[in-house]
C-alpha cells in the first residue's frame, strides 16, 4: 500500500472566508494539484489540517468526503489522536468505518505529559482496540513531551503499529531506521529533512511545503532514487529556506496565505490562528521563489 509512497502532504482543511464551513470544492482542486504535481500519499486532519478547531462530526465528515475525492489514487492517514487514551479508541474505531482511510495517525499524548511507560500504554491500548494500522505522531515541539527513540523502537513491535512521523533530529531518525523493521514505516514530519530522511533509508516525507513545491520535492526524489546525489542536494538546499519561511509565522497560515493568492480559495484559518497581516505577507514572500504569487 505505501510501497514508493516518499512525498506525503499534510493537507490543509480549505474553510470559507469566515472559517465557519469547510469548502469541499477547494478541498478536490487542492488535492487534485498536489496529486499532479507528485504527492502520493496524505495525511488529512493533522496540525496543518487544524483539527484542534474542527468538531468530531467535522472531522468524520471531512475524512470521508476527502477519501471520496482521493479515490483511491494514494494512501491516506487520518489524524485521530488525543491525549485521552478512550476518547482515541473510540475516534479510531469511528473512522475505521470510512472506506479509503488506510491508517490512523495517533499523536503522543500532550498536556499530561506522561513518561514512557505512559506513552507505551497508551498506544498499545489504541494499536489493540483500532480497526487500522496505527502510525505515531511524535512531535515534542507542540506536546511538551518527547517519546524516545528507544520508545519508538519497542512499540514498532508491538502489533497494529504500522509506522511513525518523527518530528525530532535527524540522529534520531537515524535511529528509528536502523532499529526498526523494514516493512515499519519512517517519515520525517520535517520538511528540510526530506533528503536526509529518504537517503539513510526512511519512506520519506510528511510535508507541508509540498503544497507549494511539490513539484520540485518530487523532481529531487527522482534524483536521487536516478542516483543524482548532486542535482537532489541542489534542489534541497534551494528549498530549505523556502521550507522554514513557511513555518515563520504560526502554521498553516503561511501555506494558506500562498494557496489563495494562487488562485486555490482555501479561506481564512480558525481561530487562535489568524491569517497574515500585509507585513507578515511581505516578509513571507520576501523569502519564497513565487512570482505568480505576487500580487
């Protein structure tokens, strides 16, 4: 399923101009560009998705209008974790029922900040009781808590836990992947590691900046699986600046930003998000290779 799966979008979640509705519309054109210009896979309802701000009827509806659109042409993980180990369980097994949603993207619990043994409690309850394989999201910049690579290792064992988005350094993710079996899945969840990542072995990338250059994510990948080792570190340093400039105000309202102005109509984002001012704009494009988005 997630064979040659190595540029996966962490898609936004299009809302209208007042962020009170969810524009399916924008929602099929967004994802029918990022498949054309080389996603092939997606994880919907994650952070850059603001499921934070999205009800539990938003997030079913959204998951199973999205894998309509998707249709099968690639892989999707869905964002269903919390840091309440039985208000998981019972969001897994919920949208387990959706057809065309391949695995459940669990997060290490934030707020309560619990210990590894914690954290290895908690995702074998959630691994026992979903339906779909299991993929954790471990990212301590916004749960306060790292899960340790040691963790990681131990619970890649433990059945119906398919794979991890590792937001954390590259020793590691280095770690993951030689620690971990093959048919485990390793993304980075971190966009100027997407070379790394795929070079030391990992599937690849979880990426946002995929929403605006994809196509050039994509043409480094085929570099590099061609063995142009020079040309794919060329196109990585040219996007890594472009990658954090995404990130230089709080997300996705960077990303959201560009998507507008490029015609997409992905709306404003929820609140406590708000979308740039005209100074953020300008020191965002100041940065970003996208004339056409200039306007």
């Amino acid at each position: 399923m997630f064979e040659n799966v190595d540029l996966m979008t962490a898609i936004i979640t299009p809302f209208n101009d007042e962020g009170t509705e969810i524009n399916y519309d924008a929602l099929e054109k967004l994802t029918n560009h990022l498949l054309e210009t080389g996603t092939n896979g997606f994880v919907i309802g994650g952070t850059t998705g603001e499921t934070p701000t999205l009800s539990e009827e938003e997030k079913l509806t959204l998951y199973s209008r999205f894998a309509q659109i998707v249709d099968g042409r690639a892989p999707i993980i869905a964002g269903a974790g919390s840091n309440n180990t039985q208000a998981t369980i019972d969001f897994v097994e919920k949208l387990s029922n959706i057809d065309g949603i391949d695995m459940a993207l669990v997060v290490v619990p934030y707020y309560n900040k619990p210990n590894q043994r914690g954290m290895i409690a908690h995702f074998q309850a959630v691994a026992d009781a979903s339906p779909v394989p299991v993929i954790i999201y471990n990212i301590p910049g916004r749960t306060g808590v790292l899960m340790q690579k040691e963790t990681v290792v131990e619970l890649s064992h433990y059945p119906n836990i398919g794979g991890i988005k590792q937001c954390n350094t590259m020793e590691d993710l280095q770690y993951i992947v030689d620690n971990t079996d093959d048919d485990f899945l390793v993304y980075s969840g971190e966009d100027a590691q997407a070379l790394f990542a795929k070079t030391i072995g990992a599937n690849g990338v979880i990426s946002v900046a995929a929403h605006v250059y994809g196509a050039k994510m994509s043409e480094m990948y085929a570099k590099l699986d061609a063995g142009d080792y020079q040309g794919a570190g060329e196109l990585q340093r040219f996007l890594t600046p472009k990658m954090a400039a995404l990130f230089m105000f709080p997300s996705p309202s960077p990303v959201k930003a560009v998507l507008n102005d490029q015609g997409y109509n992905v709306g404003t984002c929820r609140m406590p998000i708000l979308p740039l001012n005209a100074e953020e704009k300008q020191k965002l494009y100041d940065v970003l290779d996208l004339e056409e988005a200039k306007s």
